[in-house]
C-alpha cells in the first residue's frame, strides 16, 4: 500500500538507488536525477522501480490518479523496501512539473504534524508527504512502527537533500487576509474537482477553472470561505466574475454582498485578473472586509 491510497480514503467518490534508472519499467523523466537510496536502515530496495506518466497512472492506482492529473503531473517513479520481519515500506516520487503544483498536491491533504522535511510535510498513520521544488514525494509504511517512522523521515530527509534548491511558492498567498492565512487551512487548486471537494461552489465550472488558473480556497475557522483566482487575462477575469455575480449576487450593485438563504453573506469583487469571493460571511461586513482586503493585497502585489 503506498501513499497514493490515502488519497484515495480521502477523495471518496471522486472519480477521476534511484540510482539505477535501468531498473525502472518506463520512463522517469527529470525524475533520473533522483538517488534513491539502495538501502536505509536496514531496508534494501525490492525489485525493479516502477515508472509512470499522466497516462500511465491509472495503472497503479484507479480513482486518484485524476488528483495528481488535476495538479498537470508530469511523472511518478516508485520503489518498494523490505526488511526481514519488518513493514513494507513504498516510496513514490511525482514530477509535477512546477513547484506551484507540487504545492498544491501537497495541499490536497494536510491532515498530520509537521516534520520539517522538504518546504512543507505532514506524517500521519505511517505515511510521510512533503513537497520540494517541483517534486511531491510520499513515503509509506504498511504498519506503522517507531522503527519504520525513523527510516520514513531519514529517507526523506534525502531526497528532500536530493531535490536541491527550493521552488517558489504561488504569489497568490500574498494576497490572503490575515483572517485567511493559516497555512494548514490553505488548499490550491486549478481544477472544479479538487475545489468543490474542498467546498463545494457548483457542479458547473462558473469560475471557469482550467490548468492555466492558480486558485486558492481558505476555510476559516468561523466556517466562512475565500476563494481567489488568478487568471491568464483580464477579460477571462471577468467573464468569471459576470458569471459569480449571476449565480451567488443576482441582483446587487457594483461588487456587492448579498445575504443567502442560511443567514450568510456572500461577496465577490474583481481586480484586474484576479477574482475574489467569499462565501459564507458570518456578517456583510465581514464579508466585504475579507474581499476588500484580498483586492488590496493583490494591487500591492502587482497581480
């Protein structure tokens, strides 16, 4: 069982060393530049690794594949360890093709403690995800032991070490309120999916999300949620926003806020390609204020 399969707990119905690169079925890609260790711990590497593309995938896994397709993946490489009378212990490494996508994969789930490995980690349950430059990386124990924990964080460790430089983070975060900056409650996505998983917006695209937008939602703790979208152009910006204001503001003036059936408040507002909307405003004002300060933010940043 890898890390995959903890995505799959969690998108429930969603459908949708390296060393020797010769050992590998298929092709890694830039995943080549990799060490992945032969041995850690007293765990050697079990057979021939295995390589996938965005086609590939759904031969590994079926159901998250879409997850990691969702984030433009690029390649998998993945390898088996095993050690006498000890867990299994698998570790797959995805080419995402940017650091803003292996970001946000790493943010598909953040349930788990921080470990301090690569640009962001979380461990839980035998499993460690983290993401670095371009790379997310997922290393999985089949039963969790205080030994097999040791060895999942010595060998990521190395390939956080491996991967090298740091990649930048989206720009977008710039932009969030301060009420709407806890990391562990920011989730980026460019796909309908991976947003109304998160919190559902509509079963039509009325963003209009596609692989060229960067998004990110916040859920705060008061139940209210931001979402913000970057745009390619101004006029797909604003198609967006004629579009929000038709489904959530029918009939409010300018950028608006208009109170929905449960009480709460929605607000959306626009500035140049980026669009902001906060739903669930536990008050008019407060949900004003969040978007007001997002467009505020978004003009110091030059987005």
């Amino acid at each position: 069982m890898s890390g995959f399969w903890r995505i799959v707990g969690t998108i429930g119905i969603m459908s949708w060393g390296m060393a020797a690169m010769n050992r590998a079925g298929g092709s890694g890609g830039d995943l080549q530049k990799f060490i992945l260790p032969d041995a850690v711990r007293g765990w050697q590497a079990d057979g021939a690794d295995h390589a996938y593309d965005a086609e590939t995938i759904f031969d590994y896994i079926d159901g998250a594949g879409e997850v990691y397709r969702a984030y433009n993946m690029k390649s998998l490489l993945s390898r088996r360890y095993k050690k006498a009378g000890r867990p299994d212990i698998i570790a797959d490494v995805f080419d995402m093709g940017s650091a803003a996508d292996a970001f946000g994969v790493f943010t598909h789930d953040l349930d788990g403690a921080d470990t301090g490995v690569g640009q962001g980690s979380v461990y839980k349950g035998g499993l460690l995800s983290f993401w670095k430059d371009r790379y997310f990386i997922s290393i999985f124990a089949e039963d969790e032991t205080d030994e097999a924990k040791a060895m999942l964080l010595d060998l990521g460790r190395r390939l956080a070490a491996s991967v090298g430089r740091e990649g930048q983070k989206p720009l977008l975060l710039g932009a969030l309120p301060a009420a709407y900056a806890d990391p562990k409650r920011v989730h980026f996505f460019r796909h309908p999916v991976i947003l109304n998983y998160h919190f559902f917006v509509s079963a039509d695209n009325v963003l209009g999300l596609d692989a060229k937008v960067e998004g990110l939602l916040v859920k705060a703790a008061d139940q209210s949620a931001l979402v913000v979208v970057r745009y390619p152009d101004e006029s797909r910006a604003a198609s967006a926003f004629k579009a929000i204001r038709a489904a959530f503001l029918p009939g409010a003036s300018g950028p608006g806020s208009v109170q929905a059936g449960d009480k709460t408040w929605t607000a959306a507002g626009l500035q140049g390609r980026t669009l902001a909307v906060l739903f669930r405003g536990r008050t008019e004002a407060a949900a004003r204020d969040a978007v007001g300060e997002t467009a505020d933010h978004i003009r110091k940043l030059g987005l």
